[in-house]
C-alpha cells in the first residue's frame, strides 16, 4: 500500500506544481484558489470592508494583505492563542472608528482647486459619548478606506484653518510660519490659499492622518470650522473630519471617588482627622497638610516641624502598608507644590532679611501621604500643637469596629492612652468593650479596662 499512496502524493504535487506554473492552464486537483478562498469568507462582516473591495477589484495580493491587517489590528479579537502587535487596552486607533467618542463629518473629493468648508456644529454626526463641544481634544482628517482610494495617491493642500463664532475667530492654521500644532502635513510654497504656503498632506492614502491636538479645546464659543482643501483631481476619496471629545487625561475612575473626610478636635489637645474614601479598584490617594512653618522631618508615618523659638505641630498617620510620606517645600517641578497664598507670607527665621518673592507665596513644608490601594480605604491622622521647646510624641492606628464608624488608638505624651470613637448619632459604633450611640466618645486605655472619659 505505501508505494501506492507515496505515487499518489507524488502526482498530485505535480499537478499543483504544473497548474501553478503554467498560467492559463486548467487548474485540475485539489487545489484551493484564492478565489475559492475569499469566497468561503464572509465578507460582509464589520472590518472586511477593505478585503471585499480588493477582491471587487481583482486585487488578490492586497486583499491577503488587508485580511492579515484585519486579524492583527480586530479590536474584537477573543485570543486563542493569536499574537497581536502593542498592549490589549490600548486605545483603539482611529482605523477602529468604533470606540472612540466625538463628533464626525464626512466629505468626498469631488472637486480640483481650492475649494472652502464651512462646516456648523450641526454638520456633524455624534459618534457615542463625547465629552461635548467645551472639550474638543484634537481635530483629525483621516481618509476611509484606503484600499479603496488607491487611484487617489496625489496630495491634498490645507489652508487658512479657522473658528469662527460669537467667541471671535481662532486661527487654526495657514502654516506661512510653520505647521504649528499640525501632525502629518508640511509646509510647501507651491500651493496656497492665501500668503504664500499651505500644508499639504503628502499622498494621503499612506499617511491616511493629520492630526492637530494644540487646538484651543472648548469650542462652545464658536460654531463654524472653516479651512481650505485643494485637491489637483476629483480622485472620489472619501475624508473624515473628526474631532475628538473623550477625556483621557482623567480617567473614568478617577470620578468615582468620594472623600468624606471628618475632623474632630478632642479638647485641649489634639485633632484627629478621618478620610473616607469610597470607590471601586485601585487608585493612588494622596493628603496634603501644608505646614506653617519653615523646617520639618519625617520618623515613620510621622511629620513634625522643628522651628526653634515658636510653637510646632506633629502630624501622625495612622499605619498603612505601603503609606509613603515626603516633605515637599517650594517645588515647581514636576508641578507646583509646597507653598502657602502671599498674604501669609513672611521671612524665614533662617534668613529674616529675604523680601516677598513676585510670586507673592511662600515656600513651606508640606507633608504628602502617598498610598496606592483598592478602595474603599480609610485613613486616619492625628494633629496636635506643640508648645514653644516641646516635642511631643504622638502616634495612631485604626481600632477594628463592629458596624459603621471609626475607632482610632491614640498614644498621647507621657505614657497616656486614649480611644476616639466616631459615628453618627444613634447609630452604634464598638470597638471590644468600648461602644458608643453618640457622635463622638472618648476612651482612657492606659489602664487595665477602658474608662470613658468624655461623649459629644
Ligand atoms: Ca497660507
């Protein structure tokens, strides 16, 4: 038998091998042509556009190669196993015109010269959820359907780009000094609307983007988008004119966070400072307490300032794992942080003759807690004064509750031991022995069972 089959396989590599050599030749054998192939697609799904239009026209080589665009760049993509170039959330480009959130207007080159576009709010379609027209995040022309537009691989030209409206008129670009904020154009002296350059959007079919992300970006007081195209042939290429609207610089997430923060003062001594944070997932919660002061050091999650000659205060953190702490003081850098308004503003003990900068504000320490964690999270702070000459020593931590509320352990100077418990009035807040149906109830731990000492 096997001498037999191996003949057999042998003929058969002969037949292919002779059909495929031989153009015009009848194709016998069990061969799959690329015709047979694409015809077992269904071509009319989402996203095969391009490969439909190929094989419309013939073209087999670009419709294999827009198939395998197709498979590597589906946002719809369920695995199994495939490899795919770049990070599974990337933003989807603008080949994917599902996902994105703006505002839309498409136009067809069915002119030659220069031709003027007016184009109103309202010739534009709204594509899912944009912010809205006061956060336009950049404008694009992007050409559909490049495999479809191959015969138009001329340039186009852009000039005197503009908002106009009852906002005034915003020059959006008529690149006589440069291309300014524009992506995908270059300057050239051969064509122009008016002066003596445009920006031309060298074979558009390749580049397929302009990109303009430097534009004034509330577009409430404006409602016409004005620019010049020049196109030297009706080529029927079909642009899209999309502004995009979705907020990427804050993240959906970060909305969904509440901070409810209570400040309750235990008298005489100290403020112990709660924050609440309800949300879902991880986030990186930061507190700030701008110090009136002029130095500070940290010691674990605890901050102090260490002016001599005036009264300090020592800020203590409730221990979190992961809970970082610096001090920041007059940093402009990565962003401004570490100043108090001018009218606090005064000398340095350590250098009294320095004037009020032009800025007006003073430089001060300021302690930033840091802490990446899943939310909700609860943090927990107690503030106390020290007097002139004093250090005092303080530290905190979370007491575990049944129920809503808050019960903090406070270690006060010179041995002693105190229980804040927070709540609401006449709800329930324990903590071990200790409980409470009013807002605030101050134990005394420093003994061998809790003695209340004061209830608000
Ligand atoms: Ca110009």
């Amino acid at each position: 038998m096997r001498p037999i089959l191996a003949l057999l396989a042998y003929a058969l590599v002969a037949v292919i091998a002779r059909g495929a050599g031989l153009p015009g030749d009848q194709i016998r054998g069990p061969r799959l042509t690329d015709r047979d192939f694409f015809a077992a697609l269904d071509l009319t799904r989402p996203g095969l556009e391009q490969v439909a239009a190929a094989i419309a026209a013939g073209d087999y080589a670009r419709a294999k190669a827009e198939l395998l665009a197709y498979y590597r760049t589906r946002p719809d993509s369920t695995g199994h196993g495939e490899r795919r170039p770049g990070p599974r959330n990337e933003k989807p480009s603008l080949a994917a015109l599902t996902s994105w959130n703006g505002f839309a207007h498409a136009l067809t080159v069915d002119w030659t010269g220069w031709k003027r576009f007016q184009l109103t709010k309202r010739d534009f379609i709204t594509v899912h959820r944009p912010m809205g027209w006061d956060f336009i995040r950049y404008v694009t022309f992007t050409l559909d359907d490049p495999g479809q537009n191959t015969h138009c691989d001329a340039d186009l030209y852009l000039d005197d780009l503009r908002l106009t409206g009852p906002g005034g008129t915003v020059d959006l670009g008529g690149f006589e000094e440069g291309l300014g904020a524009w992506e995908g154009l270059e300057t050239n002296a051969d064509r122009a609307h008016s002066g003596q350059r445009s920006g031309r959007w060298v074979n558009s079919p390749a580049s397929r983007l302009v990109r303009n992300a430097g534009l004034i970006h509330d577009w409430t007081g404006y409602d016409t988008l004005e620019f010049w195209m020049d196109s030297p042939a009706a080529t029927g290429a079909r642009i899209s004119v999309v502004l995009d609207s979705e907020d990427l610089e804050f993240p959906e997430t970060a909305q969904d966070v509440l901070d409810h923060r209570e400040l309750v003062f235990v008298k005489p001594d100290y403020f112990v400072v709660v924050d609440k944070l309800e949300g879902e997932g991880v986030h990186e919660i930061e507190s700030l307490f701008h110090l009136n002061h002029e130095e500070a050091e940290i010691e674990g999650p605890v901050a102090r300032s260490v002016d001599p000659g005036v009264s300090n205060v020592v800020v203590a953190a409730a221990p979190v794992e992961a809970l970082r702490v610096r001090i920041a003081k007059g940093e402009t850098t990565p962003e401004v942080q570490g100043f108090i308004p001018s009218e606090r503003w005064r000398a340095s003990w350590r250098s009294p003759q320095t004037r009020s900068p032009e800025h007006g504000k003073r430089a001060v320490p300021t302690v930033i807690y840091t802490l990446r964690t899943t939310l909700p999270a609860k943090l927990v702070y107690v503030l106390m004064p020290c007097p002139v000459g004093k250090r005092l020593e303080v530290t905190c931590r979370l007491l575990p509750v049944e129920g809503p509320g808050t019960a903090v352990h406070v270690s006060l100077p010179a041995g002693q031991q105190r229980a804040v418990l927070i709540g609401k009035p006449g709800q329930h807040v324990s903590c071990g022995a200790m409980g409470t149906q009013r807002q605030v109830a101050v134990f005394d731990t420093s003994g061998p069972s809790p003695r209340l000492v004061s209830e608000l």
